[in-house]
C-alpha cells in the first residue's frame, strides 16, 4: 500500500506540484474519487478547486472496461482498440451514450448547482483523479479543460500504470504521477482506505475549498494568440507534438469589450474592427466554449488580418449555462444570435458592413437557423465541426451561401452534415480536412479550417459589398 486514503495521497501530490506555487492555478478533480485529493492539492498550492464532470463509458458486458469517456463541454473520447475489440456497433456506442450523459447532467446538478464554474480561460488548470487506470476518463477531463480556455493543462495523479503516461500527454502539457508501478491491476490496490466517496462529502469538500479559496477573478483572461482549446473530441499541446497555430498578426483597428442588450439578459462581447473592414463574421461556439477560447480567437485573428471585423460573445449567461437544456435549445440560441446581429446593424462603424456567422458545434446549427430567419441578410455561414443537423427543419430556408467544414475522422460528424447538406439549397460545400479529428488539434488541421473560413468570407461578403 502506498497511500492510507485519498486525503493522504493528496497530500503527496501537493508536495510534488509544489513548483505550481504562486502561480494563476486551478485545481479541477474528477468525482467522486478525485475530489478528497485534489482538495488537498488546492490547499497545498493555495488555488480553488471546482469539481470536472467526466463519466466513462463502459462495454455493456463489462462496465468497468472504459470504451470512451464524456466530459462537460461536449467532450467525447472513444477508445477505438477498446471498441474494435469488444465489438460494439455504433447503435450500442449511442445508447451507452446516452445513458451516462443523463447521469452527467445530473451530477452537473448535484455538484454544481447554482454555483458558476471557476473560470478556466487563459489559467493553469491542475487536473486531479485518485489515480488511473485507461486514461479515458482522465484524457476527457483534459479536453474539457482545454475547452474551457486553459492554457495549460497539468494532469496529476497518486498512482498510473507507466504505459498511459506518454498516451496521456497528447493531452496535458504536464504529467505528475507520483508512482508508476509497471505491476498494475486496480487502482484500489495501493490504498489501504479505497472506500467510495459520497456525493455527500464531495459536496462538503467543494463548500469548504470556497471558503477557503482565494478570490476568483471576475473576468478570465483571453487566451493568447497562438494557442487552442481542447477539445469535444481528440486534442493535444504542442509541447508533445500537437498543432498550435502560428500566431497570427494584430489586425490594426480597435478591439472594445461591448455589452449587448438580447431581451430578457445582457450578454458579453468582444467586437474587433480593422481599419476599412470589408465584412463582420460573428461567431457562435457550441457548450463548453465561450467567447475566450483560444481557438475561436485563432480563427477571428485570422479573419482580421484578411480584414474582417469579428464579434466573439456569449450566446448564454453563466447562470443560463448551468441548465444544460439551454446549451441544446438552438431555437433560443439562435434567436439571441439574431437580436445581436440586429443590435450590430444599429452601430456605428459597423451598420454597413455585411454580416457572416461562423458557427462550431451547436453553435452552428444556432447560426444556420438564424441565416434562415426571414429578412435575415446574411452573407455567409461557415461551419466547423458542426452540428447542422439540429437546424434540420430550417435548412431549406438558408439562403446564405454555406461551408461546412469536418475533420476525416470525425465519422459521425461527417455523416451528420452529408445529411444536413442534402437539406440546404443555397449554394453550399461540404470541406472534409485530412487526418482530422473532431476538434481540428492535429498539425496544421486549425489552420486550414481558418484558412477555407477566411477564404469562404473574404470571397462572399466582398460580392455582397460590391453589389451593395
């Protein structure tokens, strides 16, 4: 036995992220079992700690083998040897899918409750777990993490089998382990106390971190240029061998953070306006994202450079976030993407430029819906990574020429939008990316995204100005 209990190990672990100290950290633990340590990481390193929602996905015949895990933000990782070997088809994979995901919300509810997420954007984010066995779950937290705008990611944990480090670190820009037993049968095993932690004490452990826990910024800092977000899907970090893209140049203009009234809330923007702009492309991200995330910011730095003004905000306030309900209702989001894109017309400096959406995950099926609306005139739609089949009874009426944009491995997402491109009738074209993942995190993949983006908008909001 290595470690009395969870609360031990976290106090070993603490020692061993000492170097973290004084740094812009949050510590985020896996429940439940990951909770007790990283309470005692958070002390130890003097940062708050919030909970991270992950739930495996477990063979249907052998639940405790991960096939895949799901994370807040629309995280999905799929072990594809795990899957290929225990034969399970994709109508097994979805049911299993949605079983864990209503488990997922409910411990959203349960955990989380009214209380916002501490932000992540542009922090080092410790992840904590008990310990790891696949490294499903663990690399799912990593990508939610990621998707929520860290910068950086430290995974850490008491105890790993040595093979799933270096798998790991596709994901994490730090591992932390404190033993690697290359002997690995249950994480259990090296804790004399392994007792299962309630809902009740991790319910207790996150109330008293607050209490406890510096203040948390009001406001988390935008990502730098540079860097992206992880993912829904597969993402790594340049430190191991991912994409991080060039950075781009600061498109000479100004950049203002605006406050925009969308009937019954006041939703947050940031509005960039180059000097003679050709175009505006407001941008609609899916869950987990915002208008911080890097890779957004990426794509709109790419935009502006080519000239284009870009309006990255949030679609939903905090508390609308906390009901995952609304994250899915791509009517309302589509409606608030339309009362913003009128309060856009009233502005000075921008009232004459024409307007395009570029839209991820829900947040395109929202931007698709929106271009249908009558007397919408928008220029153009991009689409990356996308779910425009949840815009399916809209599509007909989308007259804004449409791109839609896959990675090749993103079978699934693939189908979707062959399926949604049989619906649209404007001119449209579906861009599917080599070697591609959901999340675009391969070498050069979010570069080409933003490249077809800019290419797509240059091209038709400059016809829409010279015909105005």
């Amino acid at each position: 036995m290595l470690f009395r209990d969870r609360m031990d190990a976290g106090r070993q672990l603490g020692r061993r992220l000492a170097h973290l100290r004084g740094l812009d950290v949050v510590v985020v633990g896996l429940t439940r079992g990951g909770i007790p340590v990283a309470y005692q990481v958070a002390r130890a390193l003097g940062a708050p700690l919030d909970v991270i929602l992950v739930r495996k996905l477990g063979v249907p015949f052998q639940p405790e083998l991960a096939m895949g895990a799901i994370a807040e933000g629309d995280v999905r990782v799929i072990n594809p040897e795990t899957r290929l070997m225990a034969d399970i088809g994709p109508d097994e994979l979805a049911a299993v899918e949605a079983r864990e995901r209503l488990e997922l919300d409910r411990r959203i509810r349960r955990f989380r409750g009214a209380r916002p997420r501490v932000p992540l954007a542009g922090r080092t984010v410790v992840v904590v777990d008990d310990g790891i066995a696949t490294g499903a779950t663990a690399s799912a937290a990593c990508q939610a993490a990621r998707a929520a705008g860290a910068t950086r990611i430290v995974l850490a944990a008491p105890v790993a089998p040595p093979d799933r480090i270096g798998w790991l670190r596709r994901d994490a820009d730090e591992v932390v382990c404190l033993h690697t037993p290359d002997r690995f049968f249950a994480i259990g095993t090296f804790y004399t106390d392994f007792t299962q932690t309630s809902d009740d004490e991790v319910t207790d452990l996150l109330r008293r971190a607050a209490v406890l826990a510096p203040q948390a910024p009001t406001a988390a800092p935008a990502a730098p240029a540079g860097t992206h977000e992880t993912h829904e899907t597969h993402e790594t970090h340049e430190t191991h061998g991912a994409a991080t893209p060039g950075a781009t140049p600061n498109p000479p203009g100004r950049e203002v953070e605006v406050d925009i009234p969308a009937v019954p809330v006041r939703l947050t923007g940031q509005l960039t306006v180059p000097e003679k702009a050709g175009g505006l492309v407001v941008f609609a991200h899916g869950s987990g994202s915002s208008r911080h995330s890097p890779r957004n910011r990426y794509v709109a730095d790419v935009l502006g450079a080519a000239g284009l003004a870009t309006l990255l905000f949030d679609l939903l306030t905090p508390a609308e976030e906390i009901d995952r309900a609304n994250v899915f209702d791509i009517g309302l989001l589509a409606h608030r993407l339309v009362d913003v894109t009128g309060w856009l017309r009233g502005q000075p400096g921008v009232s004459h430029l024409p307007v395009g959406y570029f839209g991820a995950s829900t947040g395109a099926a929202a931007a698709l819906w929106a271009a249908a609306e009558p007397g919408s005139r928008i220029a153009a739609v991009v689409s990356r990574g996308g779910r425009p089949d949840l815009a399916a009874s809209k599509l007909a009426a989308v007259a804004a020429p449409t791109l839609l944009v896959v990675g090749e491995h993103d079978d699934l997402v693939i189908d979707l939008n062959r399926q949604a491109q049989a619906r649209l009738r404007c001119e449209n074209r579906l861009t599917v990316v080599p070697r591609a993942t959901h999340l675009f995190a391969e070498p050069g993949a979010l570069e080409t995204v933003a490249a077809l983006a800019r290419d797509w908008f240059v091209h038709h909001l400059t016809l829409v100005t010279h015909r105005g």
